[in-house]
C-alpha cells in the first residue's frame, strides 16, 4: 500500500467512522447475530493475494458492524462504559505510527518521558498526595486494564512480603536457603478483599500463586466493606497461621458502585505491626474519575495517606480509548524489587496525552448536572413498581421490581437512608425476567448481578453520548416491560 | 471536538503520518534529547481548557517527534523489528472506533469471532498441527506481548501441576485440605528454560511465584539447548525433591536467533512419566513468522506433535502494529480450568485481520532474497576486522571484532561451521568499543550481548522498509569505525 492508496484509504476510514458515531444513537445497541455468524462469512483460509482496501472496507460494513455491541451508544447502559472519542481516535492513529516498544528510555525517550509526565498531572488531578508522585518516591505507570494493575500490585505484594519474611528469618539473598524459606512463607500468605470487589482481586490471588479470603458485605451496610468484617478475616487466618499481605478496597464496586470504610478499615490495620505490613490497593477502575470533580475531591482524602497503590481506567469515564489504566504506587521500589526486570509498562502514551489535552475532563463535567441522577430519581417517582437496592452513586443505578404481594418491603428513602430489601424469590424472578425481556429486544444493553442475595438490576449511562433523553427512553422501555411482565404473572 | 474538527484534523494527522514515514530514511535513528528533556517542555499541570488541534499537533512536531527512537527506520538494526504499515493504521483506527472490551461472546460478537478466526488462519499459516486450531481441543487468543503470552502459560502449567499433584494424594477441590496440599506441591515447582531464553521465561516464573533453573548452553553448541544439558537439570531438580512443570524451548532467541534441539529434547522428555507432564512451551517470538516461508516450513514438524503451546509476534516481522503476540495451545481446557474466569484475551482483532488481507506476508516474501543474509557476507568478506560468533539466522548476525594479536582464532567457516571463538579480553573491549562509538552517533542503532562469555554485536535488519543499501551503508559505518577504534588502539 502506497502513500496515496494508504491517503484515499483512510480518508475513506475517517467517512466511515464519522458516519458510524453519527448514526450511533439509531443504532441497536445488541448485534442480531447468532453464535458462529462469522464462520460461513469469511474464507477458511487466509488469503494468498493481497486485496484492495476497498474491498476490505465494504466487508467491515457487510460482516462486522452487523456483529458489534456498541459499547458507545447511549443506549448501552450495562457494565461501565468504555468511552471512544474523535480526540482518542487521532491519539491513537499517533501512537500506532510512533510504535515503539519502549522498554527502556533509549528506546524511545518521548515516550518514557511523557508517561511520567501525563501520570504527574493525573495525581495532581485526583488529589493524591505528593508521595505518589514521580517526583517523590512513588510514580505512576500505564497498564492495560484494572485487571492488569491490580495482578501486578498483588503479585508485587507477595514478593515484598515473602521477602521481607525470609529476611527476617537471618537468611541471606539469593541462597537456596532463602529461595526454600521465602517460599514457604509465601505459602502462608492470603490476600484480601470484600466480595462485591471485582473477581480481579480473587484473580490476581490465582495467578500470584497465593490464598485468597473475601470479606462479607451486607446490604444493611450498603454493600461496603466494614472494619468488624474484615477484622474477623484477619483474625481468622492468623488463627490458621496464614499471613495476609495484600487488601483491595474498591472506590466505585462493578455491582453498586459502593465505597469501602476506608477510614475505619486503615485505623484498623494500623493496630498491629504485622497488619501494618498489609499492601493496601484501591481500585478505582470507574470510579476514580469522579476524584477530579469538586464535589467528589473529598474521597481520596479518606485513604490516601494510608494506601500503598491506587488504580482507575481513562478509558471508562475520561474520554481516552481502551487501553489507559493508570496504576499509581507509593514506593516505586515497591515494583521494581519485585519484578526485577524493567517493566514495559509504556504504551499509549500519545493517545492519553492527546485526549487529554483536548476534552479529558468534559468526560465527567459535561454530566455533572446531566444524567449522573436522573435515573435514580426516576425510579424513586416510580415506588409502586420498583425499589432502590443501593445507594446510587457516580451514575450507576442498583433496583429491582417490587413484588406486588409483598407488604411493606417499598423502597422508602429517608434523608438518603434507604429501607433494606429483604430477600424475595418474587421480586428476584420478576426482576430477572423484565432484565432479560429488555436485553432479547436490543433497544438498550444494561447488566444483572446477585447483591446480598437480592437479584437486581443496574443502570448506568455515563458514556460520552450519555444524555437526559436516553436514560428518559430506557426508563420508559423498563417501565414499559415491567408492566408487561406483571400483566403476565397476574 | 465536532465531527468537521475531527475529519480536518485526522486529514492533517494522515499527511503528517505520511511525511514521517516518507522522510523515515533521512532522520536519525536515535534521538539527541538528554534523560528529562521533555519535562522542561510541557506544563507542570493537565490543561484546565480544551485546547485546538493544530496546537497539539504543533506540540507533537516540536516536542515529541525530537524524542522518538525510530523503530521502522531501516537504519534500526538493534533487538528485533517492530513493524508498522499503512494498513496496520487503518486496523488500528477502526480498531479504537469500534472499542469493544469484549470479555464475553456478547459484550461483541463480531471481536470474538473474528480473533478466534484469524487465529486458525496463523495456525495454518505456520503449519501447526491440527490440534492447536479451535476446531479441535486447542486454540488461539491474542495477547500484548510474548512477555505476556509467556507468563500466561507459566502461570496455566503451575496451575495444571499442582492441581494435578493434589488431585493424584486423593485430595477433594474446593477443601481446606487440597488448598493446603495444592500450594505445598506448588512450593516444589521448577520452570526450566535455557541460559539463552528471553528473560520472559524467569520473569514468568518469578511472576508465577515458582523456582526457576536454567540450563547452561555453549558456543560449541552454537548456544543452542540440547538434551544432555537439559537432563543434569532435570536429574537435579529430581535429587533436590523438586518437581519440573514448565520448559520454555526458543525458535531464534533475542542474542543470536538458535532454536533449541526440538526433536531431542521432546525425545527425553518422552522417558519418564513425570517428564511428560512438564508443560512444553515454544518461544518464536521473532523467528517464528519464518515459518510461514517454504524454506522454513519444516522447522515446525520437529516440535509442533510434542508442545503445549506456541507463542509468535506479528507485530515484530509480519507488518501488523503492536501489540499482536499470538499464542496458541494444544488444549484450550489448560487455559480456561487455570484462570477460572473468562479473561478478555480479545483485542486488535481489527488491526490483524486489516493488515493480514492486505499484505501481511509481504513482511517475509519481500526479504525472501535481500538483506536477509547480506550482511553476514559482508562479515564474512572482512575475516581480517570481524569474525562470526553464532550461526547467521532469520536476518540476524552476531559477530565480534577481531584481536589484532590473536593467533589463529579467525571466523574461518568450513561448511557452514563456524570455527568457536575463544573468549578473548581485547576483543571484547575493541568490540565494546566499537558498539558504543557507533550508537553514540545514532546514525544506525544496534545492539551488544555477551554470548558464552564472549562480547559480541548484533545487527538485525528485517523492518519493512529494510533494504540492501541500508545494510552495507551500515556495514560501511561498522567498518569505519572498527578501522578509527584500531587505529587509536596502536
């Protein structure tokens, strides 16, 4: 391809993709396709000659836009969004012709070093404090997903605690003595986390090699983790003669968007030596972004001062593409003593910093008087068919529909205190069946989970098409299907 | 940014990204920047306004483009390619437009379909057998990196080995007491890898919180790993009561492209029960594209029957963006039962698919007959200032400059045998030296290692805008400078 092919082609792209943004909103939000679609569509083998672009694009269109869940539509309000913008697509056109694997700075400076920079100014931005900051002892480091970050602070975690046992110990680096003895000890470590955290933290556990205990949550605590909860764990394993080592505590929970006592849990921890020695993480991976919002700024100085290693995607609410998860460390050290080899932690730079530096922020300010509550107002207006499960927060939405034969089970809110839905295998199947009547019909994509075992729906519409309409239009197709589906049960 | 800003910038961008690739050959391949140089450059703190595009774009040329390493420069000669063309940047566009973290068959079908796909293709392309396509048990999913694929499948066979070994001392899953046992035979764990292996393999280990023994190679063996050496690993590994679970075997490694003694190998490990269950894995990262050539095609039938699985980048040779490192398993179960979760192994299906229709073979077949082994004739033709360390292979050459004192200790090849190189002190620093003067001036950029205690160069030449002229202008400047380094020596 040439440079005037590559010209034409890609003027043709930018066509196409403008369209593709445009048309967005009349869009299904769920691709019709079965399972296998593709298979019949395209040759069984690669192929030998090398084709037109023209005819490459007229199978974008035919064989995969038919085939896409659009992540971007308003009308995708399950999960957290995953944000695409014209400023992220330009970044990434950058960082796809600058492509360097920048594993050291010689291997490309600029990207070494705007990396270093772009973190800087987001620390600023969330209020972390100095220590996480390059210029201090932390820094910061781009990774490709939460799930990326947190595997990589667990796994950091075990090291620096199985070695710092075995130092302990007397034993000297690099003997068989202390390979034997670190081991051992790391087949005592268990890391921590409640169980509304992402399965990135038990995941991150699996793949370090080490144990894994959750903590209970419950509804009547809004679903965050407490310091009694977790203090039980703790003392459970050190009767069982486990170590734990590593704690993730979430700003933001995939089920309902709740934040763990941070404070509490940290007074906590500082009670013992040992549990002092816990490397303490907080995922952020949605939430985070609300940290650069005045009235959110406070969050961060609950556990900031306490926490060995932060996390939060720009790709979900700050306007920068898939994949831009910022992970943030108190000791950099912390790091590279336990992965021994230079990380090559450095892509995407360009994309983040051109993002950045056109609208980054209009990703949440643009919302903040927009659809951040609408929902969960609307669902409040509508208290004879649905109660609130979760407290709202950061535009997510947690509810389900009432069981019309239940008595007084409403979700009567009082100065912000919602009364506890009690479990009811009513109200669960009622619930699950308006959830899968709305996702069969595509118009809008939202998500289901299981919170203290009360099935429920969630709702969340902060994407960067999020607008009052939308969410309007989605509440009307719920109440819509919840009508329908009581009509049916009667 | 509104969709006329977004089409007048990308339209800037596209003729940006051509002139840089235009003017590719002229710039220098290595930056002149000093460590920090950007830091002074940029604003303390993230931009509080939206800025223009043109303004950024401005910021771009004068403040990133100073800092960048030219990886596609074919003046690049150092560590492996890194390739990029014109279509890989239309994959890549469309690629960021239809962001889809498609971590479920729904969250986008098409992404899912398309990966599982195109990975049969590379499969067939490489002559893999049967069992490694989705067809079959086994299967291919995309990961950023060899670096990752390598950890992954570390972490998978630790997984399969202790839970296997648990299993067999009657164990029951999901009880205290196999959690217990599983991680006691964890402790156990050796991965094994040859003294050549990229640092992946122990990083992986390290990552996976196992032991990791390496086994030596010899210049005599053209550092290749051969069965002998790798059984007084084994048998020692045995001695000390520890338990082989992972070898990682090389199809070309990073210092000198050897690929290890397959079909050995496999036949030793075939001798005892416990080393059948060592999860056998082959690093191609760079070489591995070879085996889409004829010449090539045969390299795969000595190991393809006998591994767990196969790991080769298409961003290094075979002109797709980074990050595309295919990995490929036997048993797709392997992978699945040790994560438990369903990972998001799903990106950059687009980039791959563009890029391979378009012209990805060219990648290879262009090279077929040109700088793939000029260079090691030019070498060759000067036996009175280089001599041959390592057999030439896929492009690259490693070579040392000659003590002028030295007796008979030439690169006298008879046969294709290379006459072994004693290790030599003054070699080493004229050879040292002569690496570091040529760098320094950054018109080519190369690369040094230490090979069986001997210092040695490396010159790869296999980007797409490689060659034969580069090759002897660089050829040229290594000989100039070898010539002014002697002459300062005397």
């Amino acid at each position: 391809m040439d440079q005037s092919q590559f010209r034409a082609a890609a003027h043709s792209a930018i066509d196409d993709i403008i369209s593709h943004f445009d048309s967005m909103p009349e869009k299904r939000v769920l691709p019709t396709v079965e399972p296998g679609y593709l298979r019949s569509l395209v040759p069984e083998n690669p192929p030998d000659e090398p084709e037109e672009w023209a005819a490459i694009q007229k199978d974008i269109d035919s064989k995969i836009k038919p085939g896409l869940t659009h992540w971007q539509s308003p009308n995708f309000m399950a999960y957290f969004p995953a944000g695409v913008t014209y400023p992220s697509i330009l970044g990434e056109m950058y960082s796809a012709t600058f492509n360097a694997p920048a594993f050291n700075w010689l291997c490309s400076p600029a990207c070494t070093e705007l990396e270093t920079i772009v973190m800087d100014w987001m620390a600023k931005a969330f209020g972390l404090p100095e220590c996480f900051l390059s210029s201090s002892k932390g820094g910061g480091v781009i990774q490709n997903s939460a799930s990326d970050a947190i595997a990589t602070v667990i796994t950091a975690a075990r090291e620096r605690r199985a070695r710092e046992l075995a130092l302990a110990d007397g034993m000297e680096e690099d003997t068989p003595e202390y390979e034997d003895r670190k081991i051992e000890h790391q087949g005592k470590l268990v890391a921590i986390a409640s169980d509304q955290t992402h399965s990135s933290a038990a995941k991150g556990a699996l793949i370090a090699g080490t144990r894994f205990r959750s903590v209970q949550t419950q509804l009547v605590d809004n679903m965050e983790m407490t310091a009694p909860r977790l203090r039980k764990v703790l003392e459970k394993c050190e009767e069982s003669g486990l170590i734990p080592y590593h704690l993730t505590m979430t700003l933001g929970t995939t089920n309902s968007c709740s934040m763990d006592r941070y404070a509490e849990i940290l007074a906590l921890l500082s009670e013992k030596p040992e549990w002092q020695r816990i490397w303490v993480h907080v995922d952020a991976a949605y939430a985070g972004a609300s940290l650069i919002t005045e009235e959110c700024s406070h969050i961060a100085k609950n556990f900031a001062e306490g926490v060995d290693s932060f996390n939060m995607n720009m790709h979900k609410w700050l306007l920068v593409n898939f994949d831009a998860s910022l992970l943030f460390v108190r000791n950099r050290v912390d790091l590279t003593n336990a992965f021994d080899m230079t990380p090559a932690y450095l892509r995407n730079a360009y994309s983040d910093s051109g993002a950045l530096r056109l609208e980054w922020h209009e990703g949440i300010y643009s919302q903040d008087h927009g659809p951040w509550n609408i929902y969960a107002d609307l669902i409040r207006g509508r208290s004879d068919l649905f109660e609130i499960v979760t407290k709202p927060a950061f535009g997510l939405t947690v509810f389900r529909v009432k069981n019309p034969q239940a008595t007084t089970n409403g979700s009567h809110e009082t100065n912000g205190t919602i009364a506890l839905c009690k479990r009811d295998k009513e109200s669960d199947s009622l619930t699950k069946k308006v959830y899968e009547l709305v996702n069969s019909r595509g118009e809008i994509f939202i998500t289901s989970t299981v919170i203290d075992g009360v099935y429920v729906i969630r709702v969340v519409s902060t994407n960067p098409m999020a607008e009052e309409k939308y969410v309007r239009n989605a509440f009307d197709i719920i109440v819509r299907t919840t009508e329908e589906v009581l009509q049916q049960e009667t």
